[in-house]
C-alpha cells in the first residue's frame, strides 16, 4: 500500500485521502484523473480565452490597413497596397518626433515618480498595526482610480482654470495672474501630478498585499536584533518588493510610446496651445481621424508603438536577466 501510494505521488498524482485515491482506485498512474482535472480547468477559462480571441487576435487582420490606401467601401480586399508609404508619412511628419519624445519623457516621468510614490506608500501600511486604521487607508488611496478622467479634467479646472483655486491664489498673493492652459512648459508636471494622485493609491495597495506575504519571522528576527523601522524596510520590505517592481518596470518599457488617451484629453481640454508638450501618439490618431477621416497612418502609428514596445520589452527582459535572473519574465 505504502509503495503504491508513493509510486503515484512521484508520478504527480494528487496525494490520497485515508489511502484511498478520489478516483476509487488505490495505486496507478492517475493519468485520467489528471486528464479530467486538466479539462475542468481550461473550460472555466473557455470564456476569458475567448474574450481574448475576439478582442485582441482578430483585430489583428485589420493591420493590412497600415500598407494600404483604405477605401471603406472596398474594405481590405478591395484597398490598393502601398507598402510603407504610411509609415513614411507618420515619420516624416512635422509632429512626429515631438509625440515620440513627449510620450517617452511622460511615460518615464509616470514610472518614476508614481514607483517611488508607490512604493513609499505600500510601505508606510505595512507599517501600521492596527487593521481598521489599513482599511481606511486602502479605501482612501482607491478612490481617485474609479474617478473617471472627464471627471477629473473637470475637478482640474476648478483649480487651474481663469477662476480657478490655485489661479486666483496665485494672483491674491503675487499679483499676476497665470494662465496655465496658455503654459505649456508647465504640462508635463502637471499630468505628472494628476497620474500619481489617480493611481499611486492602488500601487499602494498592491505594494502592501505583496508584503504581507513576506515571511514574519524575519522581521521577529530583527526586531530582536534592535533593528528600527527604517532598517527593516531598507533590509528586508525593499528587497522582498524587488522581483514585482522589476516586472512592473519590464512592462512599462513595453508601452513606453503609448499614453492614455482619456488622461491628456481630458486634463489639457484638447487645446491646441498645449499641443507642442501634450501632443501624443493617441491624440494624434484621434484628430487624424476626426478631422481627415485618415485610417491608415492612425493604424500605421498603433503598429508602430507596439513593435517598438515588443523591442522595449525584450531589452528590458534582456538586461533584467543579467542583472537579477530571477525577476526576468522569459
């Protein structure tokens, strides 16, 4: 009996209940237990594999557009091929290399300063003893996240706008008044700012769940050794934080030409004094779209930001796996 339960275990087969296995056989393989199981589980994913076939795989086939002069009315089987000639388009462009750098420069300024902002206040929960105190802080930092953009934009305003708070403030105490939509050098702080406040709460939280999974024990261990607060979140909360920041670093390098669309609409009120330092790759499909009805040089610019955000991504992959193989994701 022994030697057949621990036959099955070394094969991979669930361990038994009261030496019986749950398929009413003691001993075997499991194989078709296994088989069952297997199948059980991916018709609970069937749905969400299906989501991802109809949203993200068959949409794919309209990229043809890009290497097309599209006609609506012939489709993509009807539309003359024109190779790279919107690609030549989109690159040779007056704004091109104006989007280009103000996604980058907005992307890593997000990334930087809403990690660090993150990660400070993951740590500072984990820190706090009493439960009810967390839960209301976790409450607090996820509620500007399901604050929807146009909302936003719009609580903006009534800070920065001609009347607003912050404008009138300004103008009570210096005696000049700023006109921050007219100030386009001021744009990249400012979405800056309103990104962290959206959503370093909810890295917040992610940052705090990751932590209580760290082992207690070690941090029983330094307390013991005299270790102060600060100490143990250097020595210990940091590097337990390492591997997930490293992943959330790799796949921000992926989407690092993409920007939220809803964020700089919304915040800027698409005015067009601000289009040299808020202009991005998203806004420009969108009044390209709007304006000319251009499809092609909007999918030529989709395609291009996710070729060089798959680049991105296996550089970053690349020097993450030499520098600390262990946190690299392939």
């Amino acid at each position: 009996m022994k030697k057949g339960i621990a036959k099955f275990n070394a094969r991979g087969g669930r361990a038994p209940i009261g030496g019986v296995f749950p398929d009413g056989k003691i001993g075997g393989t499991g194989t078709g237990m296994k088989r069952k199981y297997n199948a059980e589980l991916l018709l609970i994913t069937a749905p969400a594999l299906f989501k991802i076939l109809l949203f993200s795989f068959v949409p794919l086939i309209w990229l043809v557009i890009s290497f097309q002069f599209y006609i609506p009315s012939g489709g993509i089987l009807g539309s003359e091929w024109v190779g790279w000639d919107n690609f030549r388009y989109l690159v040779t462009s007056n704004t091109f290399f104006s989007m280009v750098r103000n996604a980058i420069v907005m992307n890593l300024l997000d990334i930087s300063v809403g990690t660090v902002v993150g990660v400070l206040l993951g740590l500072l929960m984990f820190e706090i003893t009493v439960k009810i105190q967390v839960k209301v802080l976790q409450t607090i930092f996820f509620f500007p996240y399901f604050i929807t953009w146009a909302i936003a934009g719009a609580l903006m305003d009534a800070f920065i706008g001609d009347a607003g708070y912050i404008t009138v403030l300004i103008k009570s105490i210096t005696g000049k008044e700023i006109d921050f939509y007219a100030r386009p050098d001021l744009w990249w702080g400012i979405l800056c700012f309103m990104g962290v406040w959206k959503g370093a709460g909810v890295s917040g939280v992610v940052n705090y769940a990751v932590l209580l999974g760290a082992d207690r024990e070690m941090y029983e261990a330094a307390d013991l050794d005299g270790a102060t607060r600060w100490q143990k979140m250097i020595y210990l909360s940091l590097p337990y934080m390492k591997n997930m920041l490293v992943v959330n670093v790799i796949m921000s390098c992926s989407n690092i030409l993409r920007y939220d669309f809803s964020k700089v609409y919304f915040c800027t009120g698409n005015y067009s004094t601000l289009y040299d330092t808020t202009e991005v790759i998203e806004t420009y499909m969108y009044r390209a779209l709007r304006t000319s009805g251009l499809y092609e040089p909007s999918t030529a610019a989709g395609l291009l930001q996710s070729c060089v955000g798959l680049v991105l991504c296996a550089v970053a992959n690349f020097i993450t796996r030499k520098i600390s193989p262990e946190s690299s994701l392939f």
